[in-house]
C-alpha cells in the first residue's frame, strides 16, 4: 500500500467508537432499507451481475440473508463459523460462500420477507449482546488491506455487520439501476464513522469533502491535500471496489 498507515489495529483489537445505542438504531434501519429493496426489484433484476466476482443479485442476497441468520442465533453463528473454517482459503471468503449456497434454493420473490424477519431478529440480538461478549476478540484474524489485523466481536456487530448490508445495497443499487434511499440522519452518520476509522486508520492530515445526502466536511489541519468526491463513491474505495490513491489506498472493512 503505496499510503502510509497506522500499525495499531494489527498490535490490538479494534473496538467500536461510535455510541452503542446509536449503532444499534442504524443496524435496525439498514436491515429495513435493504428488505425494502429486495421488495422492490423486478422479477429480472435477481439474476443481473453485481460487481462483486462471481455474484449476481441473487447470490448477493443470499449472503445477506445469511449473515442476518447468524447474527440473530448464535447456534447459527458457531454453525456458519464453524462451516467456513472447515473450508480451504480465505476464511470471510469461505463464510460468504457457504451462506451463498446454504439459501441459493430459497425462493427470490419470498427473500424480501424472509429477509425483513431475519434482520429484525438480528438487530434485536445484536442488541442484546452483553459486554463481556462484546470485548472478546474473534478469531480468526481479519484481512484489511493486505495486512492481518484483529477485531473485537463488539467491532463486528456494532460496526461491521451494519456496513456490510449497506455496501451491498449499495452494490444491488448498481446493478439494477435501483436509486439508493440516502439520508443524513442514518447513512450520513454511517459515513462519518467510515471517515473516522479511515483517519485513524493512516493518521495523516486530511481536507475530506464528501458530497450527497451522506456526506460532509472533515478538515483536521492546514495544509492536507484536499480530497473532494461523492460520499457513496468514497465508501466503494475504501471498500477495495473501486481504485484509489495517496490516502485513499487505506481500506475500511465492510
């Protein structure tokens, strides 16, 4: 990474920021928006190709559905888990594959229900997770931009359990020319977090300006090179879907 970055995520876990009551209303919120847009896509969207290798809408909203499974049952999580570890490779990439094929037969004109029912239980259980589970670290270590870092489970279920849904709408969005439901109040304050992290992240100055309904200004000292794009675009490079430079070669996880 061409980018200078800060080592501390690989010398301890990374532990949410964001307030927890807040983090819980937009896991709440995201899981609603993306049933809504599962509800509204045409019988032919399903099988339309998303940016994501070797998945079409239908692939991607399987995943999404369980993800949701083993965030609302933890007999379901150490199942899934436990299935991925069984697997060769990438341990996420094995994670997703197997929720890809777990519910590939479920019908796609139910998965929007299924779906709304599911991430409500998430949200509630996610909710429910007391602390001492919270500040556990998961195992295995997590690949971000090239390099092995760890993550408390209260990282995961505040934080990256809610991005993943919303990068994925974003991505279903894409592929079907679905225009994405945007607002201040919940994906601004999702975008901000990402911001947060990512400065943290490389520790250098920044002049961020982000446009849209999700975006912002973010200015830490004179001097910074001044960075100005839309706020969803900004969220697809960190995510490593789209190419970046300088400082915008540091990933977030989503």
């Amino acid at each position: 990474m061409a980018a200078p970055t800060s080592t501390e995520s690989t010398r301890r876990p990374r532990r949410p920021v964001m307030r927890r009551d807040v983090a819980m209303r937009l896991a709440a919120t995201e899981y609603g928006r993306f049933a809504d847009l599962l509800d509204r896509l045409p019988p032919g969207a399903w099988s339309l190709p998303t940016e994501c290798p070797g998945w079409d809408v239908r692939a991607m909203a399987g995943h999404a559905y369980g993800m949701t499974r083993m965030a609302a049952s933890l007999l379901e999580m150490r199942r899934q888990l436990a299935a991925a570890k069984r697997s060769d490779g990438s341990f996420i990439d094995a994670l997703t594959e197997h929720q890809v094929e777990k519910y590939a037969t479920l019908d796609s004109g139910r998965l929007g229900a299924a779906y709304r029912a599911s991430g409500a239980k998430a949200a509630r259980a996610r909710a429910r997770t007391p602390s001492f589970v919270r500040s556990r670290t998961m195992k295995p270590a997590q690949t971000v931009g090239g390099a092995d870092e760890w993550w408390t489970i209260g990282y995961l279920l505040d934080i990256v359990l809610t991005r993943d849904p919303w990068m994925h709408r974003v991505d279903i969005c894409r592929a079907t020319g679905q225009s994405m439901v945007l607002t201040p109040e919940h994906d601004g304050v999702l975008v901000a977090d990402v911001v947060d992290e990512w400065a943290g992240r490389h520790n250098r100055p920044i002049d961020l300006t982000l446009t849209g309904p999700a975006g912002g200004r973010w200015r830490t000292e004179s001097g910074a090179d001044p960075i100005e794009l839309d706020a969803v675009e900004f969220c697809r490079i960190l995510s490593g879907r789209a190419p970046g430079t300088g400082l915008l070669e540091v990933q977030v996880p989503f």
